[in-house]
C-alpha cells in the first residue's frame, strides 16, 4: 500500500510539472507534507505543538503564499 501511495503521489507531481516551475511544485510539496505529518502527529500521536512548532509552520505557510503571491515563477 505503501509503495503504491508514494507511486501515485509522484505521479500527481510530475502532472503538475507540466504546467508549473520545479521551485513553486517543490516548496508547496514540502510545505504540505511537513505540515501534514505535524497534524497527523498531533492528532494520532498526542503530540505537543509548542510555539516554536506552531510559528515554524505558519513561516512555511507564509513562505509559499510568498512564492505564489510575488515570484515571477507563477502558477
């Protein structure tokens, strides 16, 4: 199942490579992803979110809002 996940969601990604720079695909992939697992940890783990954890992440929401919002590189 696994194999089969990750086989399917890098497949989505090389869709979106067609239509979208490699820097924009990148920082939104990782963002999602290290903000996902912290809330699939969080929620399924009872994992504390300190500040610190809590601030981190809203700076990666920030920084891809900024890709998105002021790169030359657009969606």
């Amino acid at each position: 199942m696994v194999v089969l996940g990750y086989a399917i969601s890098f497949y989505c990604l090389s869709l979106t490579l067609k239509s979208i720079p490699v820097g924009v695909v990148y920082a939104v992939w990782s963002g999602m992803g290290i903000s996902l697992i912290t809330l699939v940890g969080w929620q399924l783990f009872e994992e504390k979110l300190n500040m610190p954890t809590i601030f981190g992440i809203g700076l990666i929401f920030i920084g891809v809002m900024v890709i998105n919002t002021f790169s030359a590189a657009k969606i």
